[in-house]
C-alpha cells in the first residue's frame, strides 16, 4: 500500500513539474525567439538571439553586433 501511494506522488509530481521544467530549460518547443537591430560590420541588420547565439536571416551566427551606431569623432582640428 506504501509503495503505491509514493508511486502515485511521484507520477503526479512529474505530470505537474515537468511542463515547468521542461519551460525553465528552454526545451519547449513554442518559445519564440528575441528579435534585435544593431550594426554589424558598418550595416544595419535585424537579427534573433537564438541559444544566446546572434542568428541573422536563420542560419547565420553573427559575432559581434553594435546597438548603437558609432558617433563620428569629430575633428581634433578647429578651422579658424
């Protein structure tokens, strides 16, 4: 009788903690993914963080984006 009753905890605690679990770690399949925009070697791109991996047009890792576009130095030079 023990053992049956411990069983059916077990099995009632995987069917409500799993779902949860299974969220949690990033294995459900309907988690959608982050979109960004940044500048990448000089271009803008739209890009999704996938895996936390920049993933640009679904198939290509990008390495290093910029969120913000660089600001122009201005010349160390004043005219006169």
């Amino acid at each position: 009788m023990a053992t049956t009753v411990c069983r059916a905890r077990f099995i009632w605690l995987l069917i409500v903690l799993a779902p949860t679990v299974f969220a949690t770690l990033g294995l459900a399949q309907n988690a959608s993914p982050i979109s960004r925009s940044g500048i990448y070697r000089g271009h803008r791109v739209s890009f999704q963080i996938v895996k936390g991996k920049m993933i640009f047009e679904g198939d290509i890792a990008l390495e290093h984006v910029d969120q913000k576009p660089r600001r122009r130095a201005r010349s160390a030079r004043r005219r006169r």
